[in-house]
C-alpha cells in the first residue's frame, strides 16, 4: 500500500494518482492527512517513488509539503 500524507488538495491528489500510468492506483481510505492507496505492481517502494516524482513536478502539487511512504 502507498501512503500519501499531506494536508490539502486530496481530491486533487486522488484524481492524479489513479491517473497515473505506470501501474494501476486504487484509493483506498483517508484517514486524516493520510491518502492510502493499493497499488497492482508489487514493487511499492519503485512505485511510490514514481508518485511521488509525478507529483513534485506538476506545478499544482509541486509547491506542497507531502510525503510517500509504503505500508
């Protein structure tokens, strides 16, 4: 599972990561700051690097405090 933890625009981030390519994303849950998502590639900890890299360089969410971790 791929933890995203940030403080706003989660629908906007729900939205960009299901519609990533490189591997099916599925939203899971939000548990306060945290977006949870189940991933069909079973390498997490490459596929939270490839979210995490699609986020930081899109001009929306480039600008915000976020982390992505595995569970």
């Amino acid at each position: 599972m791929i933890v995203i933890n940030v403080t706003i625009k989660h629908n906007d981030i729900i939205a960009a990561v299901e519609a990533l390519t490189e591997a099916k994303f599925t939203f899971v849950k939000k548990d306060k700051m945290k977006l949870y998502f189940e991933c069909d590639n079973n390498d997490l900890e490459a596929m939270a690097k490839v979210v995490k890299n699609r986020l930081k360089t899109d001009p929306i969410f480039g600008i915000l405090y976020f982390q992505v971790t595995t569970a």
